[in-house]
C-alpha cells in the first residue's frame, strides 16, 4: 500500500475464520507502540511552550484501545508478537450493546489520547433492540443502523484527531444471491465509509524451514497468511494482493518475507539453492568485512545469517524500502 495502512480514516479487515485478521490486528498494535512513542519523544523534545509540555507529560503517547467483544484475546500471543499489553486499554464487554460500546469508543477518541482502536469483531455485536429482546422474538437489521451512525461520526472524530480505527468482520453467506458467495455484516455504509478493507485467507501451511505442504498435513509449523485489498481510496490499487509468513512458535517471519521481496526487486538473487545480496545502486555482490562476497546455501541458512548480523539486515530492510 506505498506505506502501511493510513492514520486518520476507517479500515475493515474481513474474512474467514483463522484467516490471520486478529493476529495482523495485533501486529498493527506493535508497530503503532512504536510510532506513538517516537513521535511522543520528538514532540516532547522539540516543544518549548511550558503549558504545552506540560500537557504532553501528562498525557503520555497516544493509546490503543482494544475492544475484545468476542472476549477471546490471548495476551500471550499478542506479547509473542511483540504487544505491550501493558500499555494498551483492553475493553471487554459483558452487557453492553453495540450502541453503548460505540459511544464508549467515540468518547474515548474525542479525549484525543488515542491513535489506535481495534473492533474484535464487528460480527459478534448485538443492536440494544436484540439485546432486550428473549430468543423467542425476532430482530431485523442486526446492528446496522448502529454501525452506519457510529462510522459517519468516527470519520469525522478520526480526521480531527488523528485516530485509525480497524474494525474486524466476519464473512456471511449471501443469502440474497441465486450465486452464493460471502458478504461481510453490518450494512453498506460502513464499507462505503471505510478508506481500506483487506480481506484475509489461510495460504499454504509451511514446516519449521518456510516449504510449503499439502494441505492434510498432520503437523504444520505455520501457513501464508493471503491478503486482498478489496477496496483502497489513499493509493493506486496496482498491488492487488498479498501475502505474509506466521509462524506459530514466534508470529509473523519479517526475515523469511523480506528475503522474498528482495527476490522481486532482485536485490537478493537465488540460482539453484544459492543466495547473494545485491546492491541495487551499484549492482555488485554485497561483501563481508573481509571482502569475501556473502554467498548463502539455502533459504534458512541466509535466514539465520540476517538473524545473527543486525547491519546487514538494517542494510537489506533499507535498500529494500528504498525500492518499493
């Protein structure tokens, strides 16, 4: 997407169950702990209005907060990829309707403390009207009505305040078409409000060195997580779809995926089971300290060579960016 996802709008992340939504949600968290205090710090730093500084010390960086409504988060798993669950607000609804958790959502952005808010998931709310409601009677609309009004007023708070919210939905079989297929819930106005929807599917299953296999194996060590962007309004949607690696000792493989975009830009050139790094402005072999070019045999061999030499895979990570 030329940049990660945008700051200040509305994205969806849909799909099918154990398609990787949550566990990429949660990466989203990682990364944006790491933004909110870089530029927390740089502010700070460069502030010279006492009442001003004296505001942001108070406040601290801008927070996340994490609506569980399927109350199903495992903190372990966000802390494996890297979460400080510590320093996120986690809201898990017990009684509260889809309307009261979305006007806590709303109150709690126009604070202007938070940066991030995940919905888990959009597709286990109950309007206020089903809720009050025994299983004897019958609701119409699910929460609709209540999701259309809440994304027309958090597009608006999002710009002002500078908040992305992700909410996470789940696929439905479309009983409306003679065609079948799958439609995500809660209306049309929440897509149409939404800048980015990414939808999600589990690839091929991987062994503990990154090969794919069959589908009936008995004991994977991870799977491709798929990704489509269904709809983008902040970039050209030439780069219609993606993949990553999650593995499911340690999370998600940025090594293992950076060697394959270096691939695509021929930055990192294989022949056979061999593997060299390439510098794209000069177009030689990247040397070791010695002088030696660095030549690797086998993807996971040039994997632990990255893991083990942090310069050489800042240098791999930044010529790689620099390219795309």
């Amino acid at each position: 997407m030329y940049g990660g996802l945008p700051r200040g709008r509305l994205i969806e992340f849909a799909g099918d169950e154990n398609g990787g939504k949550t566990t990429t949600a949660l990466d989203v968290c990682k990364n944006a702990q790491k933004v909110f205090m870089d530029e927390y710090e740089e502010e700070l730093s460069n502030t010279t209005d006492a009442k001003r500084k004296s505001y942001l010390e108070a406040r601290g960086p801008k927070q996340i907060v994490y609506a569980d409504c399927e109350n199903t988060l495992d903190e372990d798993w966000a802390a494996k990829l890297g979460v400080n669950v510590n320093e996120m607000y986690i809201i898990k609804p017990q009684t509260q309707s889809a309307e009261d958790i979305f006007q806590m959502l709303l109150d709690m952005i126009e604070t202007d403390e938070v940066g991030l808010v995940i919905i888990d998931s959009l597709g286990v709310m109950l309007s206020k009207q089903a809720y009050e409601k025994d299983m004897t009677e019958k609701t119409y609309g699910g929460i609709s009505m209540a999701l259309t009004l809440f994304s027309k007023k958090a597009e608006l708070l999002c710009h002002k305040y500078d908040c992305t919210i992700i909410g996470i939905n789940q696929m439905r079989d479309d009983m409306n078409s003679m065609y079948g297929g799958k439609i995500t819930t809660g209306g049309k106005a929440w897509k149409h409000n939404c800048s980015v929807r990414l939808q999600f599917a589990k690839g091929d299953y991987l062994d503990e060195n990154g090969n794919s296999l069959n589908r009936s194996c008995e004991s994977p060590s991870g799977n491709k997580v798929l990704v489509s962007i269904v709809k983008t309004k902040v970039d050209k949607p030439d780069r219609k779809t993606g993949y990553y690696t999650l593995m499911y000792d340690y999370g998600i493989d940025e090594i293992a995926d950076l060697i394959e975009v270096g691939m695509k830009y021929n930055i990192v050139i294989k022949s056979g089971s061999w593997f060299w790094l390439i510098d794209p402005e000069t177009g030689e072999i990247v040397c070791d300290d010695t002088g030696k070019e660095i030549k690797v045999q086998g993807q996971a061999n040039l994997v632990a060579l990255l893991k083990n030499d942090e310069i050489l895979l800042d240098e791999l990570r930044e010529k790689v960016t620099e390219v795309m």
